[in-house]
C-alpha cells in the first residue's frame, strides 16, 4: 500500500475495496465516545463506503442505510455509532436539532459532507479526506488523532 505524506496530511492509495475494509477496521479500532470522524470528498469518492467498513469492523450486520434524507442513522454496536450525511442540510445551524451532542456523549459520529455545518464539528475530529482519481484518503485531525494516524496507516497498509 502506497503511504505518502503531502502538505501534513499522511495519503494512503486505497485500490480496491479490500484497502477500504482495512481503513475502516483501523480507524474502527481506535474510535471511542466522542469522537467525529469527518468524511470529505466529492460524491462517489467513497464516503459512504468507508462509514460502511468503520460499521462493520465495529459489528454491524446487515443494512447500512445511506443516510441521505435522514440525515442520520444510528447504530446500536458496542461503540454506539451515529452515520450523519448533512448534503441536504439546509443552514450549518440545523445540525444541533439532529441529536449529534446526544450521540456523541455516548458514541463517535462519521459524518459525510461536513463542510455542511462548519464550525459546528467538533475540531478534534480525524478528517478523512477521500479521492477517487486515484482512489485515495488523506487523513489529518487534531486532538490525539495526529499520533494516531501514523497506526492507522501501518494497519491499514
Ligand atoms: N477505494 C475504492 N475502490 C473501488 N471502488 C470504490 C472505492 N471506494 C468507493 N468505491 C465505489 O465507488 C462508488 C461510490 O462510493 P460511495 O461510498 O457511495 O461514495 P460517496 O459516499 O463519497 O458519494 C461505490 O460504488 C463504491 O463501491
Ligand atoms: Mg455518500
């Protein structure tokens, strides 16, 4: 697996999506209550495909509902998983009346487009900025994420 590190962010290639079921089970691994993982990245660069590895290295079985119109789905695993899609959030405010405190005093949230409800995410959130041409993700975040993603890449690779 290709790592390189480009402007702080540490880019992994993720070809196939063997190498997104290995992102997800490291980044699964490392999760705890409150943390929100941020998924950027174009429609059809893997966001949802990521959330979907994260939920089932974490246990889930079965559906994983895109959480487009919801906005959010919630799933009762060991870790309790909010999946937040905020594209059709209409005003960055909007995003306190879905419940995401509540979820993240009990679990961690993987949020797609949360350019959405800027500054209205936690900033000690790990940011997985995915690509498709070449299917990529640059990682970067604050808090403890920063001694982190080193792991989650060697896992990951
Ligand atoms: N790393 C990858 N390699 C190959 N196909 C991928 C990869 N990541 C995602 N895909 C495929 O790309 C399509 C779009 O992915 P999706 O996760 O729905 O994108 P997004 O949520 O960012 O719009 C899906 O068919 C998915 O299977
Ligand atoms: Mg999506």
């Amino acid at each position: 697996m290709q790592v390189a590190i480009q402007g702080g962010d540490t880019v992994i290639g993720l070809p196939d999506l063997s190498a997104v079921d290995r992102l997800g089970a490291a980044i699964a691994g490392r999760l705890t209550a409150g943390d929100a993982v941020l998924l950027r990245g174009d429609l059809g660069a893997g966001k949802t495909t990521l959330a979907r590895a994260i939920l089932t290295a974490l246990g889930h079985q079965g559906e994983t509902p895109s959480p487009t119109f919801t906005l959010l789905q919630s799933y009762d695993l060991t870790l309790p998983i909010a999946h937040l899609d905020l594209y059709r959030l209409k005003r960055p405010e909007e995003i306190e009346e879905l419940g995401l405190d509540d979820a993240l005093s009990e679990g961690a949230a993987l949020i797609e487009w949360p350019e959405q409800a800027d500054g209205y995410l936690p900033s000690d959130a790990l940011t997985v900025a995915l690509s498709s041409d070449p299917r990529s993700a640059a990682l970067s975040g604050g808090g403890r994420w920063p001694e982190l993603i080193a792991g989650i890449v060697k896992d990951a690779a």
